[in-house]
C-alpha cells in the first residue's frame, strides 16, 4: 500500500445507503486531504458480511479528518461523542438515560445525537469511518446483542451492532464497558506500556477489564471482567445476586450501606454515597473510617486478583479518582498481607489518570481497537 499519497482511493462494492454520512464524500474519486503522514487502515463493508470482495482500502495523510462517533450507554446517562483514533474527543453531548421508557424510547434518542455528531463532522470536513459502542453485560461482544443488563431493564436480546449498522450504513463495534475502560486506561491513562493490566469500574457496579500480554482478555463467553460476582465474606451487602460479593462491599453503593451500619444514629436510611465521599473529603472522621472500611476489602479482592493474574497494574476509576490516596493507601496494606509477596510487589495500584474523560473515550475504544486488528 502507497505512503506519502495525498488522496483518498475509496474501494467499495454496494457500500449501505441507509444514511447520507455513509457515502459523502467517498466513491470512486479522489478526495483530497491535507499533506502530513500516513496511516493506513483497512475496514469491513460489514451490512453485507465479511466477503473478501466487501474489503476497502484506505490511506490518509492526516488522520485528523478521520473520526469515530461513540456511545457510552449506561444505565443513569448515555454520551455520544466524536473523537479520533487517537482518543482525543472533538465534541458530545449527554442526555440521561430514563430506562422506564423503554429500548425504543433510548434507542430514537441515542439515533438522534447520533446524527448530530454526524452533521457536525460533516460540516467540519471529517470523515466519520465507525460507530464505536461502550455498553455493560452481558452481552456477545461479536455479534454486538445486549442480553438484559441489570442497569437497563427491557434490553432482552437487543441486536444493537445490527440495528445501528442498518440504520447508520457504517461499521459498528460493541464492547464491553471494562473492557472499554481497560483499553482505554491502556492505550491513553495510566496503564500505557504496561503488558498485563486490569481496569476497574467501582461505579454503581463493580466490574472489570483486563489486558493480559497485550491483548484484551473476554473469556470463553465475553463474562471476562465480572470480578464484582467473586465472594470475599461468607454473608454481607447484597449485590450481584448474592451476599458477601465484593461488589456488596466496595462499588459505589456501598459507603452508603457501610455507613448506615457503622453509624446508625448518624446515618439512617437516606445516607448516599456522595454524601458520605464529600464528608470524607472534608475531612469528616466518621465518613473517613467508612472509606477505610471499604479500602479494607477493596485490597482483599486486589490481592485475589494479584495472585491469580499477576498484573503490572490494577487501575481504579470512579471512587479511586475522587477519593485518590485516602482509598488507595489503606487499599494496598489490605492487598499487602493477602497477596504472594512477589505478586504484590510487581503490582502497582493506582486511580484512572484519564479521571472522569474515561467514559468518552472509553466509548471510542471497540472501534479503535478493531480498527487496529483488521
């Protein structure tokens, strides 16, 4: 394939029509670009299957006019953003998720920021070549079908790769959200250059994403991650379907639920998690010892994970970014006396330096992985 070339060849057989952003632009004729350097990509006419006549060719001298359109679906807010193969975001927008309306509902809402983005890079003269989907399970990664998550009631089966493929005419990648975020904190955070990493979530949920020599690791049936399911105590909070989770003990919810059990008389049934962190911060010395009790079993479940995966680095977003040392530092005395000594030793343990970008360019991940693999 040439270098140096200040054109774009566009080699397609019956590209989807669905959408006017699929074809602008592209075709048979050259499309100029300004000169810089090369990258050459090779992408999938995925709405007619994997056909060796469907493969296209593309080399660009400034990648700064090629873009993906992200979608970061949760449960509580959804994001759509643009943003390069390089992770840097160029805009977005977020709108909450309101999951009691319905699939349908999300779904029209999600196609119309979708088609935001879409015009905005048009009208700025950038080529959006993938939809890139950052979305919780369970879920076939491959085939992009959302099987009920717990945070979005009603998805049951949702072949969503398709039905965005079909109504975008652009490629579409799926991927789990901590996978998502394991990429994203290896490719652009805290975990560049390291060989074996794992990402986790400590959101709403606890969830993970791991990396192991270089490659994202989704298991046998894409449950690679779920470490929030592993049992650390015989009883406890109730999460995951089970009690004694370390999801129970350490995901966002449970400060709350620490709390009210530590301190009743200060902390009924109305405590909240963001109640509880900010009074930490402040320097609150009863919310300190709950954030010391969750770090406790925090490291507990660190040091399963060391021992068993060997990681050079676990990464910690959402309550390890807000509460920084103050939930790390007791966290790695925990993992300390439970882990192999060498297991601890090699394992640095430290919060997410994308903060809270992650979510954004976590959900450009799927596609600028599987941009990279073709």
């Amino acid at each position: 394939m040439s270098t140096g070339m200040d054109r774009i060849y566009w080699f397609e057989h019956g590209w989807p029509n669905e959408s006017p952003y699929s074809r602008d632009g592209f075709g048979t004729r050259p499309y100029s670009l300004a000169s810089g350097f090369s990258l050459s990509i090779m992408l999938t006419g995925e709405g007619r299957g994997k056909r060796e006549d469907d493969l296209f060719y593309q080399t660009i001298n400034d990648k700064r006019n090629l873009s993906i359109i992200g979608l970061d679906i949760g449960g509580t807010k959804f994001a759509v953003v643009e943003g390069t193969v390089e992770g840097e975001i160029l805009g977005g927008i977020q709108q909450p998720t309101e999951t009691e309306r319905g699939f349908e509902d999300t779904f029209a809402r999600l196609c119309a920021a979708v088609e935001g983005m879409l015009a905005e890079a048009h009208a700025a003269g950038r080529k959006v070549v993938a939809l890139s989907v950052s979305i919780g399970g369970p879920l076939d990664i491959e085939r992009g079908i959302i099987y009920s998550p717990p945070n979005l009631p009603g998805w049951d089966a949702i072949p969503l790769k398709d039905l965005l493929r079909r109504r975008f005419g652009l490629s579409v990648y799926v991927e789990h959200d901590g996978n998502a975020g394991a990429l994203a904190e290896w490719r652009f955070g805290a975990g560049r250059g390291a060989r074996n990493l794992i990402f986790l979530t400590m959101g709403t949920g606890l969830g993970g994403g791991i990396i192991l020599n270089g490659q994202i690791y989704r298991g046998t049936s894409d449950l690679a991650g779920e470490v929030g399911h592993m049992r650390i105590a015989p009883d406890g909070p109730l999460a995951y379907g089970k009690r004694g989770s370390w999801e129970g003990y350490c995901a966002g919810p449970a400060f709350a639920v620490h709390a009210q059990e530590m301190f009743p008389q200060r902390w009924g049934a109305g405590a909240s998690t963001p109640e509880i962190v900010a009074l930490a911060l402040s320097g609150d010395a009863d919310a300190v010892k709950v954030v010391e009790r969750v770090a406790h079993y925090l490291g507990q479940g660190l040091a399963i994970l060391a021992d068993i995966l060997n990681p050079g680095i676990i990464v910690i977003g959402s309550m390890a970014v807000r509460l920084g040392e103050m939930l790390l530092e007791p966290a790695r005395r925990a993992m300390k006396e439970e882990a192999l000594p060498g297991a601890y030793a090699a394992c640095r343990v430290a919060p997410a330096a994308l903060g809270e970008r992650i979510g954004d360019i976590a959900a450009l991940c799927a596609a600028i992985e599987g941009l990279r693999s073709v």
